[in-house]
C-alpha cells in the first residue's frame, strides 16, 4: 500500500508543477498526496522556502527533495 503524502509547494512556482506531473502516475495507481502551499504558513516559508518542491511522507515524516524523477519517487515510496 503506498503512503499518503504531501507536496510543499506554491503558487506560481514551475518547478512545483512540474514535481506534480511526475506524481501524476503515483495518484493515478492510488498514491494520496495533499498539495501544501507553504504561504499559509510561516514556519512553512522558513523551512521549504529555498527548497521547493518537497515531497513528504506522512507517516514516516521522510521527505524527498527536488529534483526528483519518477524512479527516485518510487524508491522513496518503497523505502
């Protein structure tokens, strides 16, 4: 079963966009990620700010840098 996740990102920002549609086949097969804009947030700014997108386990708190690629996306879920 794969872990849900969330993906911190923004508004306006490409690189987010682009960590989206590489998601995209994960949720289509049942991964459950919640899009995070780190603007609703201050502490959000501070900690993702220079470094979104970031992609995160909820349920081991793990998380995955950009960049990322489909196959670095499907270790991070095995892992």
């Amino acid at each position: 079963m794969l872990p849900e996740c969330q993906l911190f990102g923004t508004l306006g920002c490409h690189l987010c966009e682009v960590a989206e549609g590489v998601l995209m086949p994960f949720v289509e097969h049942g991964l459950l990620v919640e899009l995070v804009d780190i603007a609703d947030r201050e502490e959000w700014v501070e900690s993702y700010g220079l470094r979104i997108p970031v992609l995160r386990r909820c349920d081991t708190g793990g998380e995955l840098g950009w960049p990322f690629d489909a196959s670095a996306v499907a270790s991070f879920l095995a892992s």
